[in-house]
C-alpha cells in the first residue's frame, strides 16, 4: 500500500462502483491531462489514489496557490487565538508606514478584504510589488491605486495573499510555515513542510508551499471534518464555516467551476463542493454531500478538465448504499493504479544510426536564449545515455535511461530556481532525432529535449511541458560543430 496514514480499501467498501475508477482514468488518458498524482477519500478512507511513474508517494510536489488555502488558515489560527481580527485594517499591522501618504480607500483596506480577494484593485498586485526599486512588497501593495470599491470587487490577487503572509509574521513573530508547524502540520503528521520565503524573509503566501500529495489529502480530510483530525479540534469550526462559505460572487456562468463564488482563500465549486487549487492541476477538493475528498497533483494547461472527470466519473460512482465486491482473484483497478506511468514516444530509431556520427563531439550554439546554453555533446551506451550542456560557463550533466528514468539533478534547465531533482528517459523517435524527457520531479514541469540531426548541425528544441510563458521559455536553435 502506497499511503502511510490512510488506510487503504477497495472503492467498493467506501460505497463507490469501481467502474468510475476505471472511467476517470480514461477520462484523463483521452484528454492528455498529465496528471501526476491522485487520491480519491470517502470516510476517511483511501478508496482509489495513482503515482504516474517517476512520481512517487514519498515526493513533495509543488502546491503553487494551492498553498493560499494553508495562508487562510494560518490567519484562522491567529483569529482564533485573538491576535487579530478581520475586521483590522491592514495598514495597522504595519505602524512604519502610519505617517505615509496613502489614499483613504487603501487605508480603509481590512484583513477579510485580503482573505476574499475583494481588495478592489483593477488587476493582480503582485507583479507590481516584485518590481518594487527598494524590495519592499508591503509599501509597494499599500501605493497602489485602487480602483474599484472594497468588498464588492473579486479580482484573483496573489499580492493580496502574500499580505495576509506579512500580516501573520507581524502578529506572530514567525514565518507563516513555522506558526503552522505545531497548530497544523504536527497535528496532520506533515513532516518537513518547504515553502519559498522572499527577501524579506516571508513565505510568499500565495504559492511556494510543497507537500507529498497523501499530505494534501490530510488537509481536505480535516476540513471534511470541521476542524476535527483524530477526534481533536485542529482549528475552529466556526472559523471554517467562515472561510468554506460563498463570501463573494466571481461570476455568473453556472457551468464553470471558477464562477461559482470565493470564501476565504478558497474556491466554491458545482455539486456543494469547494475547494483549494494551484496552477497545472494541484486539487484539494472537498465534497461535504459525499463524505469525500479529491486531490491531485498535476502539469497540465486543462485545469477544468480534471474538475470536468471528477464530476463526469467519480462523483456518480459515489453512491449512499454499499455496491457488491469484486472477487476476482485479480484486480484489475488495482494492477491499473500500479502500473500508471507517463506516456513513453515510441522508439522508432536506430541509437546506433544517431550516435555514430554524433557521439562525443561538440556542438556548439551561438543564437542567445533564456537558459544560457552554449553547447551540447551527448554519448550513449546500451543502458542510458548522458547529455553535456555548457550553459553560462557551467558543464552540466543530464543522465538518462533508454528502458526506464534515471533519478538525478538537472540545473541547466531547472524551470524553477532550487527545484533541481529530475528524472530523465529518451528515446530514439527517429534515426536522426533524439527525444530526451526531463522529469521535475517535485514540480508540475517536465522539459523536453529534442535533438534532431541534420547534416554537419544539429537543431536543439527545449519546451516546457507547461508554463505561463511557453512560447518565451521555449528554446529552438541550430548548433554546429
């Protein structure tokens, strides 16, 4: 059994037909949505979960604003411990900056403005508070103008979640990770917990937090649960019937999970469910009528779609009575979750016809790009094959298997600072090209390389599988000898 807290039954015995199981992954197949991880709970109990290989149970994978939910309810803590209220205005967290020259409108700004995203702001403030000369994101979010009334605009604000950060670090003295260690994370059994801290030394708030998918389950469980987790009180039912309810309409098209209302820092969605997400596909969705939690880990552009399979396949097969067991001696749902792995190109060439000609010998790139690359070499045997890039000066080693991935480090083409663990399989798609598949473990990303010959060059093709640029982080140049 892959999960070390919940324990683990067969759909049927949590009362849902195996069948939409086997639906939903099919779902996911004929879409293209690269999911990386799922785990589906009802009554506590782990009914159905998958690791697309290389990813792993024991890997944490990046949340992005997955982690604004894990923010919210750090403020909870604080509110329930009588440390603020959020009725407070913001600026008052914050005296350095009582005597400055803000409108009224910002001064007016509360903590529940922060928590709905109803700051009334025009656009996202965080990339304006990045750009900010002197590196202070508080001052740069408080200059803004707001254009919009407060408390009656949804605009989707990360600035607004790193705020609640820095509002929790001032009343608390500690990061919003180290004051959710002992009230969420021991409690949770969550063990070792990262997440990105800007200059300042505070976690961004809005995204940055990375957790193994069982410890997202672990969440949506305890929400589930009204606060409750092992027959303790973890945080305040109240608080969480605050912060679960529709606090603000965001929309008007009722087939659309994203128009469906916003609590705090949480989403509502279709079917009385809600739910915490991040960009790419990271899930924690909480299903109250069906005594069911979804997660997910995720490195596709169709986030809709994985929500749309939830709805389509999961949620009917969750049914009030029992359905009949399977007794075959073989299982097939189970050999199926076993064996996920990503989609593997079919190896059409001859390594041989490739690196006959190629093996060892530098190519170098003169054409500028994001990664710095400079040249590239790669050599092969019957086991893997080692692809050298010199990027910025650095030679940098990419290590990769024919028949299964090799686990490494890969800083040349990390997608995002720190995030460096990889693994990485190739495969000959063509006598005269090279496709290499770059495995971010603990990342939505995967980087594929494609190396294809031509006469006395060769043309380098790097593409993320997803990004918020794509077309800027993709790399396509001819390198000669």
């Amino acid at each position: 059994m892959r999960t070390s807290y919940f324990r683990q039954v067969k759909p049927e015995e949590v009362g849902i037909v195996r069948e939409g199981v086997h639906s939903f992954l099919d779902a996911i197949e004929q879409q293209s949505l690269v999911l990386h991880s799922f785990m589906l709970l009802r009554h506590g109990k782990v009914a159905a979960q998958g690791f697309w290989h290389p990813y792993q149970a024991h890997m944490p994978h990046m949340l992005y604003s997955l982690s604004k939910s894990f923010t919210a309810t750090a403020i909870g803590f604080a509110v329930t411990e009588g440390l603020l209220h959020v009725t407070d205005r913001v600026v008052s967290f914050f005296p350095e900056y009582e005597e400055q020259d803000f409108a009224e409108n910002v001064r007016a700004l509360t903590v529940k403005h922060l928590l709905t995203m109803t700051t009334g702001h025009g656009q996202d403030t965080y990339n304006a508070m990045v750009s900010a000369e002197d590196g202070d994101f508080v001052r740069a979010f408080l200059s803004l103008v707001i254009e919009h009334e407060s408390g009656k605009h949804f605009i989707y604000n990360n600035g607004a979640t790193y705020m609640l950060s820095a509002i929790v670090q001032q009343v608390t003295g500690e990061t919003v990770r180290d004051y959710l260690m002992p009230r969420l994370f021991m409690p949770l059994h969550i063990e070792k917990p990262t997440w990105q801290v800007c200059a300042k030394g505070r976690n961004i708030g809005a995204f940055g937090l990375s957790l193994k998918t069982e410890d997202i389950a672990k969440f949506g469980q305890l929400l589930l649960q009204n606060g409750q987790f092992e027959g303790k009180t973890v945080i305040s039912a109240t608080w969480l019937q605050e912060a679960t309810k529709l606090q603000v309409h965001n929309g008007d098209d009722p087939n659309n999970d994203w128009h469906q209302g916003y609590g705090y820092q949480l989403w509502r969605c279709r079917h009385g469910a809600y739910r915490g997400d991040g960009a790419f596909g990271q899930f924690c969705v909480v299903m109250p009528e069906q005594d069911a939690v979804f997660v997910s880990t995720a490195g596709t552009d169709d986030m809709g779609g994985i929500l749309q399979a939830v709805w389509d396949h999961l949620l009917p097969a969750m049914q009030a009575e029992t359905p009949m067991l399977s007794l075959a001696k073989v299982d097939p749902l189970a050999l199926r979750l076993e064996e996920l792995s990503l989609k593997i190109e079919d190896a059409k060439g001859s390594r041989q016809a490739f690196f006959s000609e190629l093996s060892g010998i530098n190519f170098r790139i003169d054409t500028p790009n994001w990664a710095k690359l400079q040249a590239v070499r790669c050599v092969a045997d019957e086991d893997g094959f080692t692809l050298i890039a010199l990027a910025d000066g650095i030679e940098h080693r990419i290590e990769g298997g024919w028949n299964g991935y090799d686990e490494g480090v890969c800083t040349a083409l990390s997608p995002y600072p720190g995030m460096t663990k990889v693994a990485v399989r190739g495969s000959m798609v063509a006598d005269d090209e090279l496709l290499i598949k770059v495995v971010y473990t603990q990342t939505p990303f995967i980087m594929l390389v494609d190396l294809k010959k031509e006469e006395e060059s060769l043309w380098v093709t790097i593409e993320p599988s997803v990004s918020f640029d794509k077309k800027g982080n993709t790399i396509a140049v001819k390198a000669v000898r």
